[in-house]
C-alpha cells in the first residue's frame, strides 16, 4: 500500500525557514506545497533557492491556509507565534512552531487551548530533544541514579553571539537572550525533571553589552536583555538556578548539573560555551556518586550523533505524528510550563523583587 503524500506549508521564509525546507525534502513522501511570507518575492526566493518545486508562494498566511494542506511550520519572529499559530489550527492544520512558544504566558495558553479546541497537534521546535546527549542526561536524571533531585543550576551562555535583525526589538522577539537561548537551557533541564511545578522566581535582566555600540553594531536599535538570571522555587523542594547571557565578559558561565540524594550530573560547556543542549555546546557528561565510601567521578562518553540530525529528526517526527494521527512530539501543553517560568521571570525583572509563578488552569494537576 502506498502512503499517503503529506503536504506542509511554511510560514515565514527568513534562516531557520531554509532549515525546515531542507529537512522535509529528506522526507519520503513529503511535499512542501506552499510557503508564505508577508514580505513579497520572499517566498518565492526560498522556494527557487531550495529547489521546492511544487511548492505555490503566497504573501498572505490566509492564502497558504486555504490550500490542501496537512500541517505547516511556524517560522516567524516570536511576536507573531500566537496569531499565526490560531490562524493555522483554525484552518485545521497541524501546527510546528518554532521556539520559543510565545511572547507572552496568555498567548501561549491560548494557543494550546485552540489546538484543543480543533483537536489539532501544537508541537514546538525544540531540536535538543533529539540529541542523543540530552536523551541520555534525561534517562539518567529519571532513572533515579541521583536520588531526589534537590537543584539545578543551568550554565553556558554565549561569551559573544549577540543576534541582530529581528531577535533584537521588544515588538518582534518579545524578549532577548532569555527568549532566545534560554529557552533551550529551561526545556532540557525541565525535560530531564519531568516538568515539576515552578513556584517563585526572583530574576535579574540587564542590557549593558547589547546597547554598548563597541560590543553590538545595532546597539542604536537594541532593547531587549542580553543577560538573565533567575532563582527559582519549584514545589517538592527542588530549586534552579538559570543563566543566560547573549555577550559577557568571561568564556562561560559554567557547567550544567543536577545535585541529588544519591549522586550528581555535570555537563560541561562546551565549544560554543552555550549549553543550548546541542552537541557541540557540550564538553563533556560527568556522574558523581559514592561507592564504597568514596566519591567517584565517571566520564560518560558523548554521543557521536551528526550535528545537524536533531533538527531533521524534530522535522521528521512532525511527520510521523501527522501520519500516524499521534500525540505532538513536543506538546505545546508542555512547553508552557516553561512559559510560566519566562513570564515569572521578565515580571520579576522588571520588578526587582521576587514573584509568584501564575499556573494555567489548563495544566492543573
Ligand atoms: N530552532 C532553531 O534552531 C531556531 C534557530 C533560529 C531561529 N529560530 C526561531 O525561528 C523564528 C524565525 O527566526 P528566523 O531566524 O528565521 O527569523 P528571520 O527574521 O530570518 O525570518 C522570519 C521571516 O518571517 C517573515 N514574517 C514576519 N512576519 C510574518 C507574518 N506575519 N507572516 C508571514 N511571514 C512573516 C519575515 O518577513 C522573515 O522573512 C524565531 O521564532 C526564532 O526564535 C529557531
């Protein structure tokens, strides 16, 4: 029997546009039939440039959404997530959306009640989930080889690797470096904890090399923060302490690890100095446990996966769930969870004081 041809569309033609193209032409039995970007001849310039020879351009979303279409990926600046996303589900379409969700906590819970609403899949981008590496640190933490999990503290940060275009305006990213980079630190540590419930956050954000022109050519136009950190309270006595940073003056801002009852996990920075989760922001996996009455320390070997097979994976395994009528890889009800930390986060910031994490209604449990 032979299957059924899936056509996808794609939202927004900018850099990681290329990457989802590439990733479904891998796919057998994938079209990518339409792409759409309000800036005309955009489209059309990525569908020539990667060859998407049945792919029809459109510089209309609402266009794109009117043709035979099974799911589309969401590659638009942040500020545009949510209504994006609404206009596609309500089109019935399954949904990927690039990372982060949304802008704002609201947004993001909207978004997950309309995918329920259809009865249509919400997933989000987030490639790490695919190494191999970060797979690994997961069934570790889970596999209760540390015992209770009582803190985690999230290194790395880019030593320099300040964004321009759009990922640096409040009205298109929403946030910076948190935004951006953080949110990868955020899902790998909460997917390894099996999301427990935030609780407080008391944060600081700041902006100091992003807007110093020395350091950042479009330092005239930045506003949003290069740099956040956050202590945050989770329920069963568990705390986090999360870093980020766009720019610093140092190499890192350390390793990655979970303490707990019985043992430890270190992931070293790596090559680019930024545990995004990928594999070349990780130096090395480190377990530390007693044997014997004495402290041991074991180098666990890092995975030899390519680099760029997490993201044809997370492509790939959108497929899958669209054919296979499966839950969304990387459910978007998830993906709020950190949300209401990001949210918590900016408010504290802005506020200089410690803050409470609002949970949606829509994940009590
Ligand atoms: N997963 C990853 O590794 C990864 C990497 C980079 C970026 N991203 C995410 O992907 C998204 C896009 O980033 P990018 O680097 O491709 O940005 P980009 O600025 O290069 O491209 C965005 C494109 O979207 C178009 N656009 C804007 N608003 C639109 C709308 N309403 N309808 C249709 N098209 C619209 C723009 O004209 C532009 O061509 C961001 O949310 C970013 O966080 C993810």
């Amino acid at each position: 029997m032979t299957e059924q041809v899936i056509r996808i569309g794609i939202i927004g033609s900018g850099g990681i546009a290329r990457m989802h193209a590439r990733a479904y032409k891998r796919i057998p039995g994938v079209v990518v039939a339409a792409v759409a970007d309000i800036v005309p001849g955009r489209a059309q310039a990525l569908i020539d440039e990667e060859g998407l020879a049945e792919a029809a351009a459109f510089d209309n979303t609402r266009k794109l959404l009117e043709q035979e279409l099974h799911g589309v990926s969401i590659c638009t600046p942040n500020v545009s997530h949510h209504e994006q996303a609404l206009l596609s589900l309500e089109a019935g379409k399954h949904v990927l959306v690039e990372k982060p969700l949304s802008v704002t906590l609201d947004e993001g819970i909207e978004m997950v009640e309309t995918a329920e609403r259809m009865g249509k899949m919400l997933s989000v981008g987030f490639q790490p989930r695919y190494d191999d590496n970060i797979k690994l640190v997961r069934e570790i933490v889970q596999s209760g080889q540390l015992g209770g999990v009582y803190y985690a503290e999230l290194g790395g940060g880019r030593p320099r690797g300040i964004p321009g275009g759009t990922f640096i305006r409040r009205d298109i990213a929403g946030s910076g470096a948190i935004a951006d980079i953080g949110c990868y630190s955020l899902d790998m540590a909460l997917y390894a904890l099996n999301h427990p419930r935030p609780l407080t956050v008391s944060a600081f954000s700041g902006n100091r090399l992003g807007t110093n022109p020395a350091i950042c050519p479009e330092a005239d136009r930045f506003d949003v923060e290069d740099f956040g950190v956050a202590f945050i309270r989770f329920e069963n006595d568990m705390v986090m302490t999360f870093k980020t940073s766009w720019a610093m003056h140092l190499d890192s801002m350390g390793s990655t690890f979970f303490l707990g009852s019985e043992g430890g996990l270190k992931l070293g920075s790596g090559r680019t100095g930024a545990w995004g989760g990928s594999f070349d922001c990780l130096g090395d996996i480190r377990m530390y446990r007693d044997m014997m009455g004495r402290q041991t320390e074991t180098a666990i070997p890092l995975s030899g996966q390519p680099l760029d097979e997490p993201f044809f994976l997370k492509i790939s395994d959108f497929v899958r769930a669209i054919r296979d009528d499966a839950p969304a890889p990387v459910p978007a009800s998830e993906i709020l969870v950190q949300q209401t930390i990001i949210d918590a986060l900016l408010r504290s910031a802005a506020q200089k004081r410690e803050v409470d994490v609002e949970w949606p209604s829509i994940l009590r449990r």
